[in-house]
C-alpha cells in the first residue's frame, strides 16, 4: 500500500469554478502534511502546510482529519494560473529523521 | 539570496558512463535529498542524508551514490549500473529533527542517457 495517495485526475475546470482535491494517508504516525504544487517540467513548490484547525491562504484552504487520515485542497474562483499538478506530502519523521512521501500529484487545467 | 541550486539544468551521457549531478544549498539544513521523477508519476527517493558524513539509501538507491562531505554539498552520481538512468532529478533539503519543516527543492537536472 502506498504511503499517500491521490486521485490523479485530470480535472478540467472553467475559470471561477471551485475544485477540491483529497489525498489518504497510510501511517497514523505522520506527523506534517503539506500541498506542493508543481509547474510542468519544474520543480515541486510549497504552496502551503496544512494544520490540524485548517487554514486559508486567499483563495486556498486546506483542511486535515487525522481520524480518516485525509487531507483536502480547496481552490475557489479558480484562475487560469492555477493550472498545474498539485502533490500531497507527508513528513513522518522517524527516529532517523524526517521522511517526507509524495504522492503522484492531481492535474488541475483551468479552461478560459 | 538563500536556496539549493542544482546543475547543470540538462546533462546528456552515452550509455555505459558515470555522471555527477551537483547539488549546494546555502540554507544552513542539515538533511539533504535526491529525488527521481519520471513522467507522470510521483517523486521516488534515491538517497538521503541527516547529517555530514552519513546518508542512507532511499527506495531506488541502486545504480546511484553520493556524498556529504560537507554541509552545503550533496552530489549524486548515477553509475552505468543504474538500468534506466533518463530522468528528472530533484535535489531537497530540510531542517533534520523539526517535524514541521517542509522541503525546498532546486530547480532540477534533466538527464538522457543517449
């Protein structure tokens, strides 16, 4: 079984729409999750952590239930700049340091 | 300006050599990573290191090795062994022992094995 996983979409969205993304996790001991995201043929970039209480970020919010082990990705009014791969992280952090697993990414294309 | 860099951006080999990747950070991190992406899938892990001087080997660690001989410094050298080498690679680096850290990542090296 995989570490985190995701559904891999493609989701295809007109300009102002809202799209939500969610991610599982397997190991109930993971410790900090994170949303990257990732530009095509560039590399992955911190797009926000998410809390235990949610948070917001403008038009971004990201939620985590420890209990179902998921965290969610919501992107209101979406624009066309927000096409792009969005990936799940999650540091589990062992005794032997931090261990971050990724998941295969969603693919978001915002349509004019 | 604090960050990783990685170069050079594009390498191209002829099957049966060995290629250094190189990668420096200036964020002062202890922990350092080499990441694989192919197209369409996930990153996968190749090796990893916490501290000077020790590294571990990730999930896909064989045909590749590095170093740290220094704190900045983590290259990654990917050996004729490595069956199927063309890829995008991901240099990261973190705070060790700071669960909430998150990983930054240079901008990459893409290499074709001709």
């Amino acid at each position: 079984r995989k570490e985190v996983e995701q559904d891999p979409g493609p989701f295809n969205v007109p300009e102002g729409a809202t799209v939500a993304f969610n991610c599982t996790y397997s190991n109930s001991a993971s410790q900090s999750f994170f949303w990257y995201r990732q530009d095509c043929r560039k590399e992955p970039k911190l797009l926000m952590s998410v809390y235990s209480s949610g948070n917001e970020d403008g038009r971004f919010t990201a939620q985590l239930n420890r209990a179902s082990q998921y965290i969610s990705l919501l992107i209101r009014d979406s624009k066309l700049s927000d096409s792009a791969t969005y990936l799940c992280v999650v540091n589990i952090s062992p005794n032997t340091g931090n261990q971050f697993y990724f998941g295969t990414g969603t693919s978001l294309t915002v349509i004019p | 300006d604090g960050g990783i860099t990685q170069s050079p951006k594009y390498l191209f080999r002829k099957e049966g050599q060995n290629v250094t990747l190189s990668c420096e950070q200036n964020l002062n991190h202890d922990a350092m990573y080499w990441y694989r992406q192919d197209p369409g899938q996930g990153l996968r892990l190749i090796y990893y290191s916490q501290i000077v001087n020790d590294f571990q080997k990730g999930d896909i660690a064989e045909g590749y090795s590095v170093s740290r001989e220094k704190k900045e410094s983590f290259p990654l050298t990917v050996t004729s062994a490595q069956k199927n080498p063309t890829a995008f690679y991901l240099c990261a680096s973190s705070m060790a022992g700071v669960s909430t850290d998150t990983q930054y990542f240079g901008p990459g090296t893409r290499l074709t094995v001709l």
